[in-house]
C-alpha cells in the first residue's frame, strides 16, 4: 500500500474509456501508487485539424463516461473530469498534486498524436515523466514496410506481413484494485452539456440502448464502405473489441462482434 508521501501517478484516459485491455491504466496499477483517473474535454479542439464531437458521438461519451466512472468506483478510483487544452490541463494536475508520472494510450490518427506531443513537451518542462502505450492498432506500422521502408499499397503482401507478425498479445485483465489518488474538485458531466435537452432527441437512443441487442443490431448495420461519423463510429467499436488469439472464421479474418448487453466502453465478446 502506498505511503502518504508516495507521489501519484496520472491515467489520461482517451478514446479507451474501459478497465480491461487498457495497457496505460494497467501500468499505472502495477507501481502501487495512487493512481488518479482523468479525461480531458479538449473541446474546441486545441488542434485545428482535429475534428469536433458530433451530437450523437457527444451523447455516446457521455454515456461511456458514466459507465467508466461506474467501475472505477467500483475498483476503489474515482473519475476526474476537467475541460480546455489537454497540455495545459494534464500538466497542471501534474504539478498541483505532484505526480511523478503520467500515463496514456496511443491513438494513431495525427491529431491525437499532435495533442499527445503536446502534452509530453509540457510534462517535460516540468520534469514528470510521461509513458504512452501503443492502444488502437494491432501491428505497428513500423513494423509493415517493403524493402525501401514505405508503407504497402497492396492489400495481399499487407496482409502476409501482418499474419506473419504472429498472433497479437492477449487482451490485459482490468486491475483488481485501484490505489485512489487524492480527493480532487472537477467538473460534473452534467455541466459539459454533452447530452440533447431542447430539442431532446436522444429519447430512441435511450430506449434502444437499453436493449440486450442493440450494439449487435448497430455493429451490423453498418456498411462496410461508410465514411464520415459512421467510419468513426465503426473504428471507436473495434477499439472497444477484446482481440482473441483465435478468433478468426473459415476466411481468415477476424470475427469481432459485440456481445449482447455489453455497454459502451466495455470490451466486445469475441465468442460466436
């Protein structure tokens, strides 16, 4: 157990609102100090390229916040909610509570990455230490090249480079326990205004999300050539996916879809 004195240690939660599979928060519960949860409403995006939250992406956060707040509570942690730039917010926090470390997963898109370059470049003037974790992809694109180190263009040599990587590593187990970090003043969900109130169009979603089937009934409506919110969408489940070591069907490819009654920011089954 941790000491009174012992420095905590920040989780910056991202776009992977769970406990299991969560290489950062798994990290963070491994040093033993008191971890303190937070996420960051970077909203008007600090990155001019970044792309802002639709209105039925903004109900969805915050229903998967609520459930992320529900099981770090659960696990003895709390979640810290604080909106403005992701830079100075984190390395603030940092100061004010005097955390030695700061934890994120990866997203590889440029600009999340330009907002996580950020926030290290500001950790490092004040002299904490940041560790990012790679969290969305199963294969580094480093890791995907031809022999004049560029990214292929062909779909087949791209997948032989991928099956030969091996089998990804196992989904992590969620922490048994959190160590809690201090009592700290942040903003309520409620103040974000993340939900519709007039007019309240969420109503359906409300009623349809309640439904055992529901993310199995949206996973399959969408078409697999979608652009725009429905790709977004699309690629926010596959992040939420636990990745069995064998979950592929007869065609090699894998069979990833959402577990009845699993919420959102909750791993989907794999199981048939």
């Amino acid at each position: 157990m941790a000491g009174k004195s012992t420095p905590p240690c920040i989780v910056w939660f991202r776009d992977d609102l769970r406990l299991c599979d969560h290489p950062a928060l798994h990290a963070a519960s491994k040093t033993g100090r008191p971890v303190i949860c937070l996420y960051v409403l970077d909203e008007p995006p600090s990155i001019p390229d970044a792309r802002p939250l639709g209105g039925a992406a903004r109900w969805w956060l915050a229903q998967s916040l609520r459930a992320l707040r529900e099981r770090l509570h659960a696990a003895g942690a709390s979640l810290l909610l604080r909106q403005g730039p992701a830079a100075r917010i984190v390395s603030e926090l940092a100061r004010t509570t005097g955390a030695d470390a700061v934890f994120w997963n990866d997203i590889a898109q440029s600009p999340h990455q330009a907002v996580a370059g950020q926030v290290a470049a500001a950790l490092r003037e004040i002299g904490v230490a940041s560790r990012s974790f790679p969290g969305d992809l199963l294969a580094a694109p480093a890791d995907i090249r031809n022999k004049e180190n560029r990214g292929l263009r062909i779909f087949t040599p791209f997948w032989r480079r991928v099956q030969a990587l091996g089998d990804p590593p196992m989904p992590l187990p969620a922490p048994d326990g959190l160590c809690p970090g201090p009592m700290l003043a942040g903003d309520t969900l409620e103040s974000w205004g993340l939900e519709p109130t007039r007019p309240d169009w969420a109503g359906g979603l409300r009623a349809s999300s309640g439904s055992p089937n529901f993310l199995r009934r949206a996973w399959l409506a969408m078409p697999a050539n979608a652009t725009g919110p429905t790709t977004r969408a699309r690629r926010d489940s596959r992040r939420m996916c636990v990745l069995a070591r064998s979950a592929r069907g007869k065609s090699g490819t894998p069979r990833v879809l959402p577990r009845p009654g699993t919420p959102l920011g909750q791993p989907i089954s794999t199981s048939s």
